[in-house]
C-alpha cells in the first residue's frame, strides 16, 4: 500500500532533479524515486520520467496525457482510472499492476511487461503493444479495436467479452488465452498462434488468419463467416456450433468434423 504523500513542491522537485540526471547522464540531479507514493488525482502531463522507480505507487485517477514512462518500473503500481491518453511507456515494467479502466487510448507500449496486470475494462483502442508481455493478464472486456499487438505474448492472458475488432495480432502469441466471445471481427491475425486457445463464442467474422495455428483451440460456436484461413492448422480443434459460411479453407490443416450437437 503507498505510505508516501508527496505535495506538489516536492513532486515538482523531484521532476526537475530528474531532468536533470538524465540530462547529465547520472552526474548531477537525482532518478526519482517515488517508490509506494501516494500521487492519486496528481497532475503529472507530460512529465518526463524515463527509467524513474514508480513501483508500488498509487496513481489512481492521475492525469498522465502525454507522459514519458519508457524504462520507469512501474510493478505494482495502481493506475486505476488514470488517464494515460498519447503517454510512451516503451520498455517500461507493469508487472502486477492494476490498470483497471484506466484510458490508454493511443498509448505507446511497445515491449513493455504486463505480466500478470489486470486491465479490465480498459480503454486501449489503438494502443501500441508490439513485442509486448501480457503474459497471464487479464484484459476481460477491454477495449484494444485496431490496436496493434503484433509479436505480444498473451499466453494464458483472459480477454474473454473484450473488443479487438480491426486490431493488428500478426505473429502474438495467444497460446492457452481465455478468449469468450471475444470481438475480433477483421483482427489481423497471419502466423498468430492460437494453440489451446479459448475461442468459444467468439466472432472472428471477416479474420485473417492465414498459417495461424489453432491447434487445440476451442471454437465452440464461433463465428468465422468470411474468415481467411487459409494454410491454418486446425489439429485437435473444437469447433461444435462454428460458422463457417463463407470463410476461406484453402490448404487447412486437420479440419475437424463441423458437429451441430
């Protein structure tokens, strides 16, 4: 839990000494450390703290637009409600935190680590995740429609009921990913592997899914109307209720018998 209260005199200070040692590449000034401290409804646009120690800290409700948190460490850390609309947190460490209806429209996330963070319900619709961690985060009913999470590693992640339509996922991984009735009509989804996946009731209406691998998956009643599948691998799949009306199977691996039961 953040013990620290910090006033806005002593955050300004800690900003500028910041600036400072990043500036003077560590000779003078001093990273800001603001390890488990209270910053709930600060106002921190456009600070810029690169490589700072965030980690525990509440950030509830923060107004971050436009912040620069590439490298900062950030596990544990509570940034619910936090507005982190055009932030960059490249690289930066999220393990564990909670991000829960945080808005992260627009946010750049590349390679960043979330393993572990829940981010329910959070707006992240164009974000930018690639090369990104999510290993077993829980992004049930977020929003990430055209948000690009190519080369993410989501493996054992729950997007169940969340928003992906239009999003780019070539090359993530979803292995062993909780993903019910999920929207991922139009998802860019070449060469994602998808093995064991959850895809029940899911609608993948119009997907491009050309040489996925949906070995394993369950896609119980799934919706692939119009879906590209071409080159997919299907070994072991369930796909009981599933539509395939219209979808492309040309050189499709281990197509199961489509049941109706």
């Amino acid at each position: 839990m953040p013990v620290t209260k910090r006033s806005v005199e002593e955050l300004r200070k800690v900003l500028v000494d910041h600036k400072t040692w990043i500036e003077s590449n560590g000779a003078t000034g001093k990273r800001a450390d603001l390890f488990e401290a209270d910053l709930r409804r600060a106002d921190l646009r456009q600070a810029y703290l690169y490589g700072a120690n965030l980690a525990g800290t509440n950030l509830e409700k923060a107004k971050l637009h436009e912040a620069t948190f590439d490298r900062a460490k950030l596990y544990g850390s509570n940034l619910t409600k936090a507005i982190l609309t055009g932030a960059t947190l490249r690289d930066a460490v999220l393990t564990g935190a909670n991000l829960h209806t945080a808005y992260m429209t627009g946010t750049d996330l590349r390679r960043a680590d979330f393993t572990g963070a829940s981010l329910t319900s959070t707006k992240l619709s164009e974000a930018n995740f690639s090369g990104a961690c999510l290993m077993r985060a829980d992004l049930t009913g977020a929003n990430l429609g055209r948000a690009d999470l190519s080369a993410a590693n989501l493996t054992g992640a729950d997007l169940s009921n969340a928003y992906l339509a239009g999003a780019e996922l070539r090359k993530a991984l979803f292995n062993d990913a909780i993903m019910h009735k999920a929207d991922l009509r139009r998802a860019k989804m070449s060469e994602t592997s998808l093995v064991g996946a959850d895809l029940s009731g899911a609608n993948l209406t119009g997907a491009y899914l050309l040489n996925a691998d949906l070995s394993g998956a369950n896609l119980t009643g799934a919706n692939l109307s119009k879906a590209d599948l071409s080159g997919v691998n299907l070994t072991g799949a369930k796909l009981i209720k599933a539509n395939l009306t219209g979808a492309r199977l040309h050189e499709v691996r281990g197509l199961p018998e489509i049941s109706e039961e």
